[in-house]
C-alpha cells in the first residue's frame, strides 16, 4: 500500500521540474479523467448529429438524380426542379407563391402547346387548320399530361403541404397535369428550347400518332347526343357561298329545336357542316366531338 502511494507522488513532482510550478498545474489537469470524460462526450454527441445530416443530404441528392434519370435531363439548377414539384400548400410561412410550380405551370403550358403545334404541323402535311386545332387540343389537355406524368412516375415526387391521407392522395392526381406543365417549364428555363422540344417530342410523338381516344366525326357525335336527348337528326342548311366557283366558301347553319342555329364556313359544304356541329357542340357541351 505505501509503495503504491509513493508512486501516484512521483508524477507531480517530477512535472514540477518547470518554473514557477506551471508543469505542474497542466500536468494535472491534461492527466485528469475528470476534464477528459466533458470533451469525449461532447465528441459523441457531435458525430451522430454530422453523420445523420450527411445521410440526408445523399439521400435527397440520390433521390433527385432518380427523378432526373426518369424525367430524362439533367438540370444545371436542381432547385428548378424542386420547384416544379412543389405545391403551394409546402410553401414555408414568408415565401411567395411564385417559388410554387404554379408559374413553371403557366410557362410549361405555353411551350407544351408551341413544340406539338411543331410536331402536328410536320407530321400532318395534309391536315387543315380544323383537324390540328382538334388534335392540339386533345394532346394538350390536363387529361394527357397528367398520363405523361404518371408514366414518368411523378405521383410520389410531388411536394405537398400538412393534408390527411385521403386528401393527400387525390390533391396530388388532381395536379399531375399541372406538375408536368411545370417539369416542362423548368426544363425550357434551365436547358432552353431545344431541352423542352425533347423532352415533349419523346412523350408526346407516340400519343400524337395514336391518340387516347378515337377521333370521331363531330357530324355523329352531335346526332348520337341529339337522339339521347329525344330529338330528331340535325338539320343542315346553305346559308351562304361565296368566293370563285374553283374556290367556293360555303357558309351552313345546323338546326335543332328547342336550341340555336350554330354555323360554320369551309371549303365544302361537308367540312362547313362539320365546322357547325363542331360550334354546337362546344356551345352545348357535349364530350366526344374531337376531329375536324
């Protein structure tokens, strides 16, 4: 016992070989298990606070390479495409509703309906004004881009604000098309024309060639409907023509009682009729009138 005593003596005294005592002091207090024990604590508790930062931070970057892989670009600017798939209601209290995809949307929409008024015009030589217009719209709709976005698998990208389950689920169907507008949109801010031409031609040339729905002859669409609704066939009528014999223009009313003539003008009286069933049916709205 006293050996073992005179031992734990010797290190100050040897440490005290300093002047003034000084090696001492620090000898013990670098030596003490009391002033140890704070500073590997504190080292712990850091660690699992940096590793974890830096696991989220490779997820969400191996997350938004996944969504660029399927979108098909790569942007120079990720925070674009964070923007495009974040909803209004995941905005932070004091931040616009413009860092929303709501602006994305309406850019998007605009560069959508350009590049497949390019596709359709080069793709249909033969097709007049009337039967582009129809099939614009038909490719345009909310209804198509919202299967474009679900085939690209961005249901789950979506970002939405604090919402129940059930309301989570339909909110984020309801905006698919708007959310794929917005992709469109940032795709043309960060990688111009040519990028936003790509990325629409390589989902929309298929559906441009085969559409979703069958095109129909609005002239049978507007009788089907009349006959569900317990009136006669529709009646077309000459009301004008025009312009050289080469070239006539002919002017025709449809009728249908109970409702208001509806007219249209084309280079024959068959396309000026479908014109007019076409106006009718936009006037009356009846779903299915989609060729020209």
């Amino acid at each position: 016992m006293k050996d073992e005593a005179k031992d734990i003596a010797i290190e100050p005294t040897e440490a005290q070989a300093g002047p003034d005592g000084e090696a001492a002091t620090k000898s013990l207090a670098t030596k003490s298990p009391e002033t140890k024990t704070p500073d590997v604590k504190t080292s712990e508790t850091k660690a699992p606070a940096k590793k974890k930062r830096t696991r989220s931070k490779a997820k969400a970057t191996d997350a938004n390479a996944a969504l660029e892989a399927r979108i098909g670009y790569s942007f120079t600017d990720p925070n674009m495409l964070m923007q495009a798939i974040t909803h209004v209601s995941a905005l932070k209290s004091g931040r616009k509703r413009g860092d929303s995809y709501q602006r994305l949307e309406f850019l998007g929409d605009h560069v959508l309906g350009l590049v497949v008024s390019d596709m359709l015009y080069h793709a249909f030589p033969n097709a007049d004004e009337g039967e582009l217009s129809k099939r614009l719209a038909e490719l345009v709709r909310k209804e198509s881009c919202a299967d474009v976005a679900k085939s690209l698998g961005l249901l789950d990208d979506i970002k939405l604000g604090s919402v129940g389950s059930s309301a989570d689920a339909r909110l984020r169907k309801s905006i698919l098309g708007d959310i794929c507008e917005a992709v469109i949109g940032a795709v043309f801010l960060d990688g111009g024309y040519a990028a936003a031409s790509e990325f629409v031609k390589r989902n929309w040339t298929e559906r441009m060639h085969k559409p979703r729905r069958p095109l129909r002859d609005p002239k049978t669409v507007l009788q089907e409907w009349a006959q569900g609704k317990g009136l006669p066939t529709p009646v077309y009528r000459e009301v004008e023509r025009t312009g050289p014999h080469h070239d006539p223009q002919f002017r025709v009313a449809v009728d249908l009682p109970g409702l208001a003539p509806a007219e249209g003008i084309g280079g024959s009286k068959r396309a000026a009729e479908k014109v007019a069933a076409s106006v009718m049916i936009a006037r009356e709205g009846v779903g299915g009138g989609n060729d020209g």
